[in-house]
C-alpha cells in the first residue's frame, strides 16, 4: 500500500472516529477513556486518550505516553493542551495517559534492576504491556497506521519507569520527560555501605550501556521537592541525583541540545508543580518552527 492511501485511509478513519466521541475538552481537542484488558498485567488498564481536533496532515501527528495518567485529570490537563493546540503553538501530538494499578511500586521502576527492597519487579512486564499491547491497541483503536514520533513522560517513579523505556528501546521512541524523577532508584540500602558514584541503578545503566545519541530528555525538579540531603552539599538529593544523571548523560556524548533542564523555584513533589512544568515540556519537545 503507497503512502498518499494509507494517509487517505488516516484521514478517513479520523473523521469516523470524532463522530464516535465525547464532546470535546476546551474546544481544541477531544478527550475519551478506554479500558485495555491486560494479559501481561493479568488487570485492566484505564488510559485517557487526547487528541487534537485540527489536524491538516496526520502523517505529521506525534505520540506522547504518560505514566500516572490519573495525575493529569486534577490538573487539568485538557485545558493545558487545549490552550496550546488553540494557539497553533505545538506539532499534532495524540497524548496517553496510563493510569497507574494497585502495584504501583511494583510495576514501575527499571526493567532489568528492582531496588534494593525489591520494588519494581513487574517493570519488565510493564515495558511489555506498553510495547506489545498499549501502543498496537491506540494504533487499532484510532486508526492510526504510523506516528512521526513516540515519546514517553511521567512523574516520580512513573518518570523513572519512562525514562527506563525510552533509554533501552531507542528504536521506538524519540523523547523522555521525567518530573520529579525517583532517581534515587538504588540497589543498596544507606545503612549497607550505599555510596553515590556506584549503588543508583539508573545512573549505572546510562554509565554502563548505550542508546541512540538521537534521543533527547527533559528533566523538571522542583527546588522543595523534598528536604533530604544525604550527602550534607547543601543540595537536595532530587537536585543532585537529577544533575548527576545529566552528567552521566553528557559523559555519554549528549550535548546541551539534547539534554533539557527545569528547575521551580519553590516547585514541591505534586501535581500543582508538574501541571506548571507541562506547557515547558511540550513547548520544548513540539513546539512549531
């Protein structure tokens, strides 16, 4: 099948599937909930999906994941979208928000490394679920044959959990936006000898394996994120683990033009924050030329 029928027929199952929607969020977009029935979570997975109205060629429509989906709801994060989709200020971009399950804790981390308590244990699983059975099911659904890119974002240990999937399956996604990222995701215990430089699991991997040098990352703290400081600089640990991964990053051969920093003055460990974060985060990875 040629190219200019596979976007005739895109275009066609976009206009089928608007008259099937709820009536859109803010105008500029439509936002409808789906339940996936997962056979590799062995649950049901709630997602929200937002989809911009105005698309004048659906080749160029972007797909953006994000972890605890359940968060952008209180934001809202509808509006947020809406408001840039209106100023014709982003690329096309279908966003996804997963809702985390019960075994949060368990589902999100890293794939190949739980933490030193054995967190994160179904991460491998979850990885699969979004490749193998998330990302074919929005495919199938909205009649979407192709994306110009796949990004994936989240919050907290869902920014971890993101940012684990884009890194080890560069081949598929672009982009990785991690806000208050659980960076501390550690393989030892304080009191069982932890030191910085060799017991946090994600600084390990970025150190010790490679992905493409195409890939870029968005990283948001918040300066009241927490008040811990292990290490006694002066620096809160969310702070100091987020620029230490940056500069494992920049060891790696990202530049400045691949590596993108946010840091709230006054920002805390919650939505209120990370809804402030968004609109940066989307301007930077889509903004219109």
């Amino acid at each position: 099948m040629n190219k200019p029928f596979t976007r005739k027929l895109f275009s066609i199952g976009l206009l089928l599937l608007f008259l099937e929607m709820k009536e859109p969020a803010a105008g500029a977009l439509v936002v409808e909930q789906k339940l996936i029935q997962s056979a590799l979570l062995k649950r049901a997975v709630v997602i929200d999906v937002y989809l911009p109205l105005a698309i004048q060629h659906p080749g160029d429509m972007n797909l953006l994941l994000l972890n605890d989906g359940q968060d952008l709801l209180k934001m809202p994060f509808d509006s947020l979208l809406s408001n840039l989709i209106a100023k014709d200020s982003i690329e096309p971009l279908l966003c996804v928000g997963i809702h985390c399950g019960e075994d949060r804790q368990q589902e999100y981390g890293m794939a190949n490394f739980p933490d030193y308590l054995g967190r994160g244990a179904k991460a491998g699983i979850y990885t699969r679920f979004v490749l193998e059975e998330l990302i074919p099911f929005i495919k199938q659904t909205y009649r979407i044959p192709f994306f110009r890119s796949q990004s994936f974002a989240g919050f907290s240990l869902g920014g971890l959990m993101a940012l684990d999937i884009v890194w080890n399956h560069p081949d598929i996604f672009t982009k990785a936006g991690v806000f208050s990222g659980s960076l501390w995701w550690r393989r030892k215990s304080y009191d069982d000898g932890y030191t910085d430089e060799s017991d946090r699991l994600m600084h390990n991997q970025i150190s010790n394996t490679n992905s493409s040098l195409s890939l870029q990352f968005f990283f948001q703290t918040g300066t009241n994120d927490e008040s811990s400081d292990r290490n006694g600089n002066g620096i809160i640990d969310s702070i100091d683990d987020t620029l230490d991964l940056m500069g494992r990053l920049s060891q790696k051969g990202y530049g400045k033009e691949a590596v993108y920093y946010y840091e709230i003055k006054g920002g805390t460990h919650d939505v209120r924050t990370w809804s402030k974060a968004l609109p940066v985060f989307l301007k930077w990875g889509w903004k219109k030329s």
